[in-house]
C-alpha cells in the first residue's frame, strides 16, 4: 500500500512532464478551403443613432461599420447556409448572377424578449457594402426626437 502512495504522485510527475503526442493533423489546409470556398460573406448588425432626417441608405456608414458587431464565413460561389453570434442569426443562399451575386438572406435578432426578424432578396456586387434591413426606433424627450436604428448590412468579397 506504501508503494502505491509514493508511486501516485511519481505518476503524476512524469503525466504531466511527458511530452504531449498530440499532433495538428494534415487533414485540415487553409489553402484547400480558400480554394473551395474562395469568398468571404462579411455581416455586420447592431443599435446606432440616426439623423432626425434619413433614409434607408444602399451602403452603410463608416461608423456604422467601425462599430457594429460582426460576423464572418467563407463561402463557395454557389453556397447557402447560417451564421449565428450571439443574439444574431443569419441565413442565405448564394448565387453568382453575371457581374453580381443573387442572395435570398433571413436573419433574426433576439433582445429582452423582443426581436427583430428580416427576409428577402438582393443583388450584391462584389466588394460592395449594401444595407439589407433596417429599423428606427423614435423616442420623444424634452430635448426633442431622438432616434434610434438597427441596420444589417453585408458585403461579399473574394479572398
């Protein structure tokens, strides 16, 4: 019984000390999955103030941009599938259309038992930011209209 009390901790010095055989496995290439999917699909959602007068803009803001969260998948040409982060879902599927992309999207956000769900279908050009919903939100205090937007935007770009 004494051995194995002095043996436990010995094994437990050399378990630890060994070095570890666990190698990165050949299987997995980053080169072979650009190759396969060779773009990028690039969301990006989130609150932000709006000006007292706006419309739904085609491309996003650079504040919008620098500050909203974000979202990113490598895609094939011809691809469909879903992005999920946080509170945020995004679906799509991808087909290339002459010099643009044809996307059919459907995106959920959920926030304090609310949420905001969006669906449709645009044509995106490569490298190009788009707006693909939106919603404003006024509010009225005493220092006047205060308005409060969720955007979704996307861009496709080829890596």
């Amino acid at each position: 019984m004494k051995t194995l009390r002095v043996l436990s901790p010995l094994l437990v010095l050399l378990t630890i000390a060994a070095p570890s055989s666990i190698q990165a496995s050949p299987v997995f290439e980053l080169d072979s999955l650009k190759r396969q999917k060779p773009y990028v699909l690039e969301i990006r959602y989130g609150h932000h103030e709006m000006p007292p007068a706006h419309s739904v803009p085609q491309e996003p803001s650079a504040e919008f941009l620098a500050h909203a969260a974000s979202l990113n998948l490598r895609v094939a040409e011809r691809d469909a599938g879903q992005i999920a982060g946080g509170p945020f879902t995004f679906g799509f599927i991808l087909e290339p259309k002459a010099e643009t992309f044809a996307v059919a999207f459907q995106g959920d956000y959920e926030i304090k038992e609310s949420g905001k769900s969006f669906q449709g279908t645009t044509l995106v050009p490569l490298n190009q930011w788009i707006v693909l919903a939106e919603t404003i939100t006024k509010t009225f205090t005493s220092q006047g209209e205060q308005r409060q937007g969720f955007s979704v935007a996307m861009r496709l770009r080829k890596d």
